[in-house]
C-alpha cells in the first residue's frame, strides 16, 4: 500500500536519504504513519534506522546529551528542523513496569516493530509512502480496534502506562478495545500504581479530549482502572461520573478538566484536594478552579465575574449556560478587569498620608467592589476622596 506523504513528511524525506546514502535503512514510523493513514492532522514526524547512535552523531548535528540516547534516540538537526531518530532495538526485561532495564540493537526492522504497544502505532513507511505492517494495523485501522502488538498480557506488564494509553487511543479515535486486550489491562491494572502522576495526567488529558471519552471513561469504571488515578477516592459518586460522562471534544486542556470537574461535584476544600493529587500546572489549576467557583452559581453577581476574569470563557465553554451570553456581555461590561486598572495605588494613599500598613489591601478591596459595583466612577480624585472617608471611618473600611 502506497500513502500520500504530508508536507512533514516531505520535509523529512532528506533524513532518511541521507541515511541510506550512507548504507542504512531508515523509515517514518509509529503515531505519524497512522496519523497519514487515517488522514488526521500530522505533529511529529519520528524516523527509525539501523544506524547505531555513535553512528548517527558521525553524518548529522545531535543533541548533545539528549535523554533518549541511552535507549538508541538521538536528535537530529537538519535544514532548520529537528527529529527523533531512533536505532532498531529490541527492550530488555522491564523492572520497573514502565522502563526497560536495557536495549540491544538489531538490523531488523521488524524486530523493532514488535516491541511497539498497539498495531496501530507498529507502522513503518518509506520515503515513498511504502506501508510496512507486520501486525496487521491496517485490518485494525479499516476495523477501529485497539490491539497490542502480540500477547496483551506481556505488553502491559513491560509498561503499565499503556492500559491507559489504549483507553486515550479509543477515546481519540473512537475505535474499540479489543476484548483480550481489555481484559489484560484489567489483569495488569495494580502495575499503575508504578507509573508517575505527571504521565497519568498526560494520557488522561488526552482521553478526556478525545471523540468518545464516555466509552473509555465507563470501561474504565467497569473494570476498577479509575481506582489508579489520582484523587479517585475523593469523587463520591463515581458510578454516576465515569458512566454518564460526555465530553465535547475540546482541544484545551482547561476546559476538558472543568467540564469534567464540574460534573464530579467537587468543589471548594474537596476541589483544591483533587488538584492538587495531579501533576498539572498551577496556571492550569488556577483555570479550573475559578471556572469552577463561577460555574456553581446560580446568578454570577459583578463582582463573581470578576474574580473569574478570563476564566470565563473557559467556565461557559465547559458547560452550557442559558445565560451565556448575558454573563459575556456583563463582563465586557464591568467598570475594569483586572485590579491594575483601578486609577489609584498604594503611593497615592501614601501620598494622601495614609500611613502604610494592611490598611492599605482593604482600602484597594473596597475601592475595587465599588467601582465595579458601579457605586463611584474609577476616576482619581473620586478614588481619593472615597479612600480618606474610609480612612477615617466614614466608608466601610475600619481603622
């Protein structure tokens, strides 16, 4: 079978060449390939030769220390581009269900395919677009099957992180899991206690993206795979959440979490818990939980969409509000939107002879609220005078 080769691979077609200029085998490999096949959108274009590593660093500019070269990749510069470029290897025993302990190189294209997890990803293809399938991935792709690559048992006691990754991969795709492999991952689930948070996160995130998250989410509930991700224990009803859940296919990270989050009911000191049992980024964290705080209200007042603030329109994406675009318009709206915009500061009490203290947070606050509220206009000469009432007892704010 001949594929249409994408522009990225074209771009990469001068690796391979050189390569094999030199008397090595090199082709495209892996996600990129079945990415082609099914004419999805390509990112990462990774290339495998029999070419050993010292031996590439002797035909391209690497990396130097590239973290991947202990196991055959190294990362090759050309003509403005960077690429994986990985030595055929064959895995030695996994010790840790993730890693394995060492790597021997082969000659045999087909002996490195078959260390790959699924069918699907066990692809190779030439500067030609030639298709190698050893494993039969194309009759699973034309099927929509996820099957590991020979016995499901053995490949997800190698690396328990691919229990999860079929499960992104059915989401993603939205093709089935076949049903030996669905029962090894049930078989071999406990070997995730063994995979790092931040790799839980990154499969998870992909799975909740994906074009069918409700079928991965309740195969994983049915055969007790959620009781390995983090903060599991803390969603009451799970039962409820993983065989009802229905995403909307978001490419932002942030609004795929809200929307879930959301529907697992947590909220407050039980939300700030379940964030922080993952490994995802403050910024990330922040977006969730004002999304959040917003979204549990029921009539969001002018001073609610302000701490919500840009996480507004990640809170009504998420979820599917009648009064959407009432709530959009309101903030537009406000008086200002971030704090820095209120005309008056911390030298300007100074300056009004204010003496500096904690005084000065809760004049800002107060400032703030009514300006926002539309009590007084954020003009200076407003903003002083109502900062002296308060000084001295004549606003809301005490000494």
């Amino acid at each position: 079978m001949i594929i249409e080769l994408t522009n990225e691979f074209k771009e990469a077609i001068p690796v391979l060449n050189c390569l094999e200029n030199h008397g090595y085998q090199a082709y495209f490999v892996g996600g990129s390939v079945r990415d082609a096949i099914l004419r999805r959108p390509i990112h990462d274009v990774d290339i495998t030769t029999d070419a050993l590593p010292n031996e590439m660093k002797r035909i391209f500019k690497t990396a130097d220390n590239y973290a991947g070269e202990k196991h055959g990749t190294d990362l090759v510069f050309l003509n403005g581009k960077k690429y994986e470029v990985t030595t055929f290897r064959i895995d030695g025993k996994y010790l840790d269900n993730r890693h394995p302990k060492n790597v021997s190189f082969t000659k045999n294209l087909k002996e490195d395919l078959s260390r790959r997890d699924f069918t699907i990803n066990a692809f190779a293809m030439n500067q030609e677009g030639e298709l190698f399938d050893y494993f039969s991935g194309l009759d699973d792709l034309k099927k929509k099957i996820i099957r590991t690559v020979g016995d499901a048992k053995q490949r997800f006691s190698e690396d328990a992180l691919r229990i999860l990754r079929a499960f992104r991969f059915s989401s993603q795709l939205d093709f089935k899991i076949e049903e030996e492999t669905l029962r090894a991952s049930q078989m071999i689930k406990e070997n995730l206690n063994d995979i790092a948070t931040e790799r839980i996160f990154v499969e998870f995130s992909k799975l909740l993206a994906g074009k069918n998250p409700q079928r991965s989410l309740r195969q994983m509930y049915d055969l007790g795979i959620v009781d390995f991700l983090p903060g599991h224990e803390l969603i009451t009803d799970q039962s409820d959440l993983f065989s009802n859940y229905i995403g909307i296919q978001s490419s932002s990270d942030a609004i795929n979490w809200t929307r879930f989050i959301f529907f697992s009911n947590l909220r407050e000191s039980s939300l700030t818990k379940y964030l922080g049992s993952w490994k995802m980024s403050n910024q990330l964290k922040k977006q969730i939980f004002k999304s959040i705080n917003l979204l549990e209200k029921d009539k969001p007042s002018k001073l609610d969409l302000f701490d919500a603030g840009l996480e507004i329109s990640i809170a009504l994406s998420a979820i599917k509000r009648d009064d959407r675009d009432n709530l959009l318009s309101d903030y537009e709206n406000l008086a200002i939107h971030d704090l820095s915009e209120l005309d008056i500061n911390g030298t300007d009490l100074k300056n009004i002879g204010i003496p500096i203290g904690p005084i000065y947070g809760k004049i800002i606050e107060d400032l703030k609220e009514k300006v926002i509220l539309g009590k007084i206009n954020n003009n200076k000469q407003r903003l002083l005078k109502e900062a002296k009432d308060d000084y001295i007892n004549m606003g809301t704010i005490k000494k």
